[in-house]
C-alpha cells in the first residue's frame, strides 16, 4: 500500500472525516484530499504528527511499511502474517487476559463468602488456548493446506492431480453418474473442486476433533 490509502485507514479508523483529522493535525482539509489523491506528498512535520496523534510509525503514515507498529513490524517479517492478522491476535489474547483476570474476581468474592460449593472452575474456552492447540497439532499443515483449496478451488486440479488415489471417493461422494470408482475419471472443475475440498476439509475437523478430545481427556 501507499501513504494515500493509509492515510484514509487511519480515519476509517477512528471514523474521521477529512476536516476532523486536519483540525486534529492543524492542517486544511484541502491539503488531506491531496494526500490521498496522492496530488501532494505528506510534509514529515505532519508525518511525525499524524504518527504520534494516533500512535502508528512514521513509515506507516509515509507508506513505506505497511505495519502500524515496529512490534508488527518485526513479526510481519519473521512470520508474513499482516498487520490486521497481528492485532486481531493480540485482540483475542486481551479478550482471554480479561476473562481470566474476571473470573479471579469472580471466585475471590465467592470464596470471601466462605461458599466453596459454589466455586466453579473458567467454563469459557479461551482463543488462545484454542490457536495453540490447533498450530500445535499434528492435523495443523494438513487443515490448512486444505482450507487453502477450498478458497481456491480453481487451483485444487493440481492437488487432485498428485492426491486423488489416496481418497476414497465413496466415502467422499455417493453413488452418482458423474463420479466414477476409482477417481480417475472424475471431472475437474471449480464447483467440483470446491465439494472435494469442502469434504476433505470436513474429515480433517473430525480428526481434529477426536485429537481435542484426547488431549483434553489426558489432562484429567
């Protein structure tokens, strides 16, 4: 991305308008609709204003990195994920964090009652533990190798290319005209695609399920 539509991010954002973000950084509003027009360039004074303003890095608001922040920064270029996918993490993790810290409230002022029956253990499953088990699991490559041909099943053909013999396609599919014994007649199209993908992806979450439950069952 460049520094224009970055700067239309950040007032989406915080749900500016032109005039509001330029009252906020004492600029015209013309001089906004110019940045990102991309008509003018962003004078560094603004920059480091807009930076600080709403606490994103200089390089973010001149384009030259597409992370918010030199934490995201950092990650993004150790693990690719973006900088939407690196805050709605740490979303989840400062969900997790305060449903933990209120369910400490919560068994303090029922223990402060002196009623342990009523002391219940966190119900609630948290995101974090979830993700982990899921990147930790032996399914994990496999889940999202598939998940990946699902979201582009015009390019699952080269999958089923290598792939196809491994599966048995009566578990997969009933007895239709279309779909043959064997898998080697099979017509190879997005819609087809698409159904294969979506089985395979539905096999996978079985499996992860019963893994889940095992785990879970270990730890008791």
């Amino acid at each position: 991305m460049s520094f224009t539509s970055h700067i239309s991010e950040i007032r989406d954002t915080y749900q500016l308008t032109q005039q509001e973000l330029a009252d906020k950084i004492h600029t015209s509003r013309d001089c906004v609709s110019y940045w990102e027009t991309g008509k003018r360039l962003i004078p560094m004074d603004k920059a480091i204003l807009i930076a600080d303003t709403f606490n994103v890095t200089v390089d973010y608001v001149l384009g030259r990195s597409d992370c918010t922040s030199v934490d995201n920064e950092y990650i993004h270029q150790q693990l690719g994920l973006s900088d939407n996918a690196i805050n709605k993490l740490r979303t989840m993790a400062a969900h997790d964090k305060c449903l933990i810290e209120s369910n400490k409230k919560n068994q303090k002022r029922i223990a402060a009652k002196k009623d342990k029956s009523s002391v219940r253990p966190l119900l609630l499953p948290l995101y974090t533990d979830t993700v982990n088990f899921l990147i930790e699991s032996k399914l994990f490559f496999n889940l999202i190798s598939t998940l990946s041909y699902f979201l582009n099943s015009d390019r699952f053909s080269k999958f089923l290319d290598s792939h196809f013999k491994k599966i048995d396609t009566n578990s997969l599919y009933p007895a239709d005209e279309n779909f043959i014994a064997g898998g080697c007649d099979i017509p190879i199209n997005g819609d087809t695609n698409k159904a294969l993908a979506k089985n395979l992806l539905d096999i996978q979450l079985n499996k992860l399920s019963e893994e889940f439950k095992k785990k879970a069952a270990a730890k008791k």
